[in-house]
C-alpha cells in the first residue's frame, strides 16, 4: 500500500507544487494547540495529508491509518479526473480542489465509500 500512496503523494505534488495542505494544517494548529478530534475529522483530507508527510512509516493505529487512506483515495479519485480533462477544465478543478484545503468537510458513511459535502 505505501508504494500506491507514494505514487499518489508524488503526482499530488507534481499538480500541487506548493502543498496547500500545509498552509491549512497550520491554520488547524492554531498557534501551536492540538486541535480536536472532531476539528481534525472535518479536516480529514489536510490531517491525512499531514500524517502522510511527516509519519508515513510509523503510522500508529487504525485509525491514523484510516485517515491516511481515506486522503489518499481523494487525491486519487481528484487526480484521476483532472488528468482526464483539457487544460481549461483542469484549471477549473484544480481551484475547487485547492479550495477543499481550506474548507470543513463533513463526511458521513455511505455505504463503502463516503459522501462528502464541502461548508
């Protein structure tokens, strides 16, 4: 599985150079406190890309695992599309992609996969 999100994370960067996420995990941190649990599941795909990049190797339990997949199986499904379109529409979605960083997602269980509204 790490060689599928190693390649995920590396064509992620070479469509988003300058890793929002981070900006947005940072925002998350809020001066250095420890945000909560629910603040860190509405944010699930910056934390999953923040547990990637600094713990990919020494994830610790389910559900830091779970997080990491879930944001992996995003990046995929969003990189998968963007690739399929021409230039002016990939333009168009890679904002509204960019966007998601910055935005909650509240995400609830739907069957296997997940529905997922941006607020």
């Amino acid at each position: 599985m790490q060689n599928k999100y190693q390649y995920i994370y590396e064509k992620l960067v070479k469509v988003l150079p300058n890793k929002p996420w981070i900006k947005a995990y940072s925002n998350l941190m809020n001066g250095g406190k420890v945000p909560s649990l629910p603040k860190l599941m509405s944010n699930m795909l910056v934390y999953g890309l923040h547990l990637y990049e600094t713990k990919a190797h020494f994830l610790k339990d389910h559900y830091e695992k779970g997080i990491v997949a879930e944001s992996m199986s995003t990046c995929n499904a969003f990189l998968g599309i963007y690739h399929s379109l021409e230039k002016d529409n990939q333009s168009k979605l890679l904002k509204r992609f960019q966007s998601s960083f910055f935005s909650q997602m509240i995400c609830a269980p739907f069957t296997m996969s997940y529905l997922c509204i941006f607020t």
